[in-house]
C-alpha cells in the first residue's frame, strides 16, 4: 500500500473511533495519596500525590489504578484516593488565565508552574475553562496545563 494510502486509511480508523484513544483522568481526592510500585499497601512506596492533582488513568484492577503524573511516571493508587472531579496542573512557567477563550481577552490572573486549577465544564477549542482555589474563573489554553 502506498504510504500516502496509509495514513489516510489511519486517520480515517482515529476519527471512527471518536474519543476511545482520549485520555481519562482522576484527581487526588484525599489530602494525599500514596503512589506504589504495584497494587498492594506492602509494595514499595513511591511517593506521595497531593490533593487535587490529576492523574492518566492507565489500567485499573480491583480496588487499585495505574496511573502515569504529568512527568511520565507510572505508578498504583488506591481506587479510594481518588475522584472524577477535574483538576489541572499548569505546566507553563507562568499562564495567563483570561475572562474569555480568546488571547485578546483580559487577563483575569497569572498563575505560577505546578499549580493546580479546577477544571470547568466549558471548553472552547484551544481552551479551557478554570478556577482558581480562590474562586476566581477564567479561561486557559489547553497548551498550558496537563490533566484534561
């Protein structure tokens, strides 16, 4: 087949499957979680999630998930740790949360790297739309944060 041929014939197969290869995330419910090297409190512990920080959801088993942080690690959680809430984790050195989904909109706050944002249920292409812990709303480009 030519290669042309074939990676019509992909992209065609990735929009039939909709959002079937769309990531899922779960946020850290607790005040934290612990991550394991397996699905078992006697494994190995890893490290500790704080409350509200999204995690990919990878495989779950039981009453424990894979999951993959915004740095590529892979670990196991407690089912029970986490939530469907959405939260975002700002990847950006500093991102500018706007009043709409449009980059001439005014600046409603800037927000440091690593901080987590509520994720809203708006979302225009190319944005997001957040809240900040102090109750202040606004839009972020997707480009910018990691969890959705």
């Amino acid at each position: 087949m030519h290669p042309a041929a074939r990676l019509t014939l992909l992209a065609l197969l990735l929009a039939a499957t909709g959002g079937a290869w769309a990531a899922d995330f779960l946020s850290v419910s607790s005040r934290s979680a612990i991550l394991y090297d397996s699905p078992s409190v006697s494994a190995h512990k890893l490290a500790v999630a704080s409350r509200y920080l999204p995690l990919e959801v990878v495989f779950a088993q039981g009453d424990w998930v894979k999951v993959r942080d915004h740095g590529g690690q892979l670990a196991w959680v407690e089912k029970r740790a986490l939530d469907k809430k959405r939260y975002l984790l700002v990847t950006a050195p500093v991102a500018e949360v706007r009043q709409g989904p449009d980059a001439a909109a005014m600046v409603q706050f800037k927000v440091s790297q690593q901080v987590v944002l509520e994720r809203l249920d708006s979302q225009v292409s190319g944005w997001l739309q957040v809240r900040h812990p102090d109750g202040v709303t606004g839009y972020i480009r997707t480009t910018e944060v990691w969890g959705d």
